[in-house]
C-alpha cells in the first residue's frame, strides 16, 4: 500500500498560482500612506528632540511637531552626536587609558 502512494504520478503545479501577483495601490493611496508616514516620523522626531535635547529644538525654531522638516532634524541630530562623542574623548583621563 505504501509503494501505491510513492509510484503516483507527480503533476507540476501551474505557473500562474507559483509566482504571485503584481500588485499595486492607486497613485492617491500611495500618496496618502506616504504623508501619514512622513507626519508620524515628524512627530516622533519632534518628541524625541523635545524630550532629549530640547535645546535643539528651540535653536532651530521647532515650537511643534509641524516645523520639523525630517532631513533638517536628522542632519541637527548627526551634528549634536558628532561633537558630543568627540568631546566625551577628550574627557577621558589619561590614567584610565594607560591602566587599559
């Protein structure tokens, strides 16, 4: 019984049902998404910034979430974290690096 089940035939499976297909979304619901993702992302940027380095924010204006443009708040932040952690290494006392 067991060799009846192993000598069947195998048929292959039609194309269209083994490759998926092409979707797509109108050009407004693309649009929308793109939007709703992009005010998200503002607010959270302004949030953070808000939370964590509210100097930043009141350097660059940002009094709420729709003043942040995200390039300007990435580029404020790379800036901030460059010259943090290169001031930090200057800080670090010499005994300590010589004892490593």
């Amino acid at each position: 019984m067991g060799d009846e089940v192993k000598n069947l035939p195998v048929e292959p499976m039609p194309k269209s049902t083994t490759q998926p297909l092409p979707t797509s979304l109108p050009f407004p619901a693309q649009h929308r998404i793109l939007r709703v993702l992009q005010q998200r992302l503002e607010r959270s940027a302004f949030e953070s910034i808000q939370k964590w380095h509210p100097q930043l924010g009141q350097t660059n204006g940002w009094d709420c979430a729709e003043n942040v443009e995200l390039h300007m708040a990435f580029r404020a932040l790379d800036r901030k974290r460059r010259t943090h952690s290169a001031s930090a290494l200057l800080k670090i006392p010499k005994k300590g690096v010589n004892r490593l």
